[in-house]
C-alpha cells in the first residue's frame, strides 16, 4: 500500500499547529491520508467525519484484531510503537466480537455502580490536598504540580486500592507513562499491587470497581482482569489529566472566559466541551485492521492494512463543521471517545468528565486570582501525534494557607 505522497505522522507540526497541518492534509490527500510510521511503515490516517464514523461503526470489516496485520514481517523487535499496536496483549483493546460485548459489559457493569455523589467528594477531597501542597507558594506549574496526579489518585479509589497505595500508584503510573528509565519499574510496581488488590478482593470482596469485576459471571480470568484495570488505569488517567490541563489554558488564556476565573460555573462545562472539540486529549488512535479489500473515502485499501482514528481531523472537518454552532449548546457529536462498539466505555466518560469538572472547579475555588505566569504564546505541547497535552502550565496566584 506504499503511497508516493505519503506523510510522516511525525514532526513538530503535531505539537504546534495541528489544526491547520489536518487541513492541509485533507486538502492534499483528502479524507483517508497515507501516512509513514516510525520506520517507514504505511497506514492510513482517517481524517473525514463520515469515513471514521465508517470505520468505528463497522467493527467486522474494521475490525480491532492486529493479529491482520500485513506489515507484521517488516516490524523489528524493538519498534517503539509495538506498546500501542498491542500486539498479542490479552487486554480488552484487542479483543473483538461477542467476547469484547461481554467483556466491555462487565468494565461498564463495574464502573456504572460507582456512586457519582462519593465519586465527586473523593475528587474534591484529593484536589483539594494537592490545592493544600502548593497554594502557599503563589505559584506553581498546575500540570505537574496537579492535572498529572489528580486523576490517577481519584481512579485507585474507586477500583479499590487502599488510601496509602495512592502516591506510590500516582508514581508508578507517571513514570510508565513518561517512556523513560523508570517506566519499567513503574509498570512493575502498577502489576504487583493489581495483583495484590485482585487477591485480596477475592479473599475479601468490597464495594468497589474490581469486586464488581470480579463478580462477572462471563468466566473472566484473574489475569485478564488485571489487564483491563491496567487499561482502564493508563487509558483513564492521561487523557483526564490531559482534559484538565487543556481546559485550564482555555480557560486562563482566551478572554471569553475571564469570567468565568470569578465563579461563572457554567463555562467550565463549556471550555471542556470546547477543548473535546478543538484540543482533544486523543488526537489520533492506532487503529484498526482490514478485514479485507474494500473502498474508504475514494481510496483502495487492502486486507491487513491498518487504519489510525483521526479523531482531531473528524471533529474539524468542514463538512460537519460549517459553522461555529457545532460547538456551542453542549454539543457533543465529536469523537473524542471513540465511536461504535470500541468507544470509550459512557460510564468512563461520565466519570472522567466529574474527575476534570471538579478538578477544574477546586482550583478556580481556591486560587481565585489566578493567572498565567508566562506568555500564553510560549506554552508548549509535548511531543506526541497521538496523545495532546501541555508539558507545563505555569501559574502565579496571590498565596493563601492550606485548610
Ligand atoms: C475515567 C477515565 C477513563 C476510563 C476508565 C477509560 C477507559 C477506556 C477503556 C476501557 C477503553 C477501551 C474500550 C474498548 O476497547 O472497548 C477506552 C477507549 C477509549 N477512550 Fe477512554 N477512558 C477514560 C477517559 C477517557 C478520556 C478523558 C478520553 C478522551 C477525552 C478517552 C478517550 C478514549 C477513546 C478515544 C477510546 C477509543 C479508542 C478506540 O476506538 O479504539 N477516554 N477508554
């Protein structure tokens, strides 16, 4: 399937402007852009609105399986992306038909019986003890210092890890997400304490997500459960820190919601669901495989080829996009949650919305006059075409006492 024209999905387009780098892409190759991976590998980047709806509403012939791979032969051992191709990972992302239907019921079965009035008070009580570790100071960077380690502690809550495995999973978890020296160790320490947790609740059942997991009767195995909470842990945590983050810069650089940094409440709901629009925390999801030969917006694809969920490019696409009402009316026809039988599961996307409302709402509560502490103009992206979050937000504040 190599394309002459194909494009790199790397560079630093995707981090400073990526919005315009979409529209030049669906304006030079159209909906279904060829792409170049780390090594030269071929895929397809799915830009157009109605083609992604094509692919993530068709699970068969797009189908989650990257055993169909045809590039398999030209994958070294050591390619940096294999981590999210996933192959041969026994977790629910690649787990297709009626084994998927009954594995996702039983992670939204878990998640759906979380009380939403507990849930809030945890998010509030975490957020508030990171607002207590930095509020005296009058400044802070409200990525590292926050957005990254609200998430993950409010999350191990809820699945059942006890209070006092909190900082080591926040740890833990940032470490393997940070893809350096200590990712290893972080993803050691995250496996023990699953397994541990899993062990003890099956001792000892809770009121919590993985005893409700593991009182699924669809004949899960214990190492199977572990996987998906390493899912619903990773897949969980970045993208909501991301979401804060993102809403937080919205909010604090764009003069429409000035405002609202004084207590309008209503515009926190509207910068996150412009930033579900805009400034996605998942711009871009490898992926899924080919079935077999078939037509996608004009293009032939071949079995075995695989297909990225452009996420970022759908929701900007001109012909769902003709006006600037798309995004206004809590309108939430994006799809950045996915789309179809492999979307984000609702009960995930309902919790992550009230980790991030409250998060944001703590810190607007507590740091009323809170301000940029740096031209919005020198804010940076880490580098990533998948994933889109700040690398810091540095923030100043007139210091007040920890409650
Ligand atoms: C509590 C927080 C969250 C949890 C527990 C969670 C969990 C999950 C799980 C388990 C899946 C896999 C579903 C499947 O394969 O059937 C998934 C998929 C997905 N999640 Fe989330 N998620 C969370 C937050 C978010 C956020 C904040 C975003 C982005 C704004 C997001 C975007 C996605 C997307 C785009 C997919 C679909 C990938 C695809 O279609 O292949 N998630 N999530």
């Amino acid at each position: 399937m190599t394309t002459p024209d194909a494009v790199p999905l790397s560079g630093p387009r995707f981090q400073t402007e990526p919005a315009r780098l979409y529209r030049e892409m669906r304006r030079d190759h159209g909906a279904v852009v060829p792409v170049l991976l780390d090594g030269d590998i071929p895929a397809w980047l799915v830009l157009g609105y109605r083609e992604l709806h094509q692919v993530t509403g068709d699970p068969v012939l797009f189908s989650r399986d990257s055993d169909l791979w045809n590039q398999w032969e030209n994958i070294p051992a050591d390619w940096p992306l294999l981590p999210m191709i996933g192959h041969k990972q026994p977790s629910i992302l690649y787990t297709v038909g009626e084994r998927h239907r009954q594995r996702a019921a039983m992670i939204s079965n878990a998640l759906e019986e979380a009380d939403a009035f507990e849930l809030r008070a945890h998010a509030e009580r975490f957020a508030d003890e990171l607002i207590d570790a930095l509020c005296s100071a009058g400044e802070a960077d409200l990525v590292a210092q926050y957005a990254m380690l609200l998430p993950v502690r409010v999350l191990a809550r809820l699945y059942g890890f006890p209070d006092e495995d909190g900082p080591g999973l926040v740890t833990a978890l940032n470490d393997m997400i940070d893809g350096r020296e200590r990712a290893l160790a972080g993803q050691a320490h995250l496996a023990a304490s699953m397994a541990q947790l899993l062990t003890d609740r099956r001792k000892e059942p809770a009121a919590d997500v993985v005893s409700r997991m593991l009182a699924d009767e669809s004949g899960f195995s214990d190492e199977e459960i572990a996987q998906d909470l390493m899912v619903m842990m990773a897949a969980g945590h970045q993208p909501t820190a991301d979401w804060i983050g993102n809403s937080l810069r919205l909010m604090l650089t764009d003069d429409r919601f000035a405002a609202s940094l004084f207590g309008g409440r209503n515009s926190v709901a509207e910068a996150m669901n412009e930033v579900l629009w805009e400034d996605t925390p998942t711009q871009n999801v490898a992926g899924r495989w080919a079935a077999r030969d078939t037509h996608l917006g004009g293009r032939r694809v071949k079995a075995g080829d695989l297909l990225l969920l452009g996420l970022q490019g759908a929701n900007s696409d001109p012909q769902v996009r003709t006006d600037a009402s798309a995004l206004t009316g809590g309108n939430n026809a994006h799809f950045s949650f996915g789309h179809g039988e492999h979307r984000c599961p609702f009960p995930a996307q309902e919790i992550a919305e009230v980790i991030a409302r409250t998060g944001i709402e703590v810190v607007l509560d507590r740091l009323p006059d809170i301000d940029l502490a740096v031209p919005a103009e020198s804010l940076t992206r880490r580098p990533s075409p998948w994933l889109r979050g700040l690398s810091g937000l540095p923030v100043r504040f007139s210091p007040v006492p920890a409650r």
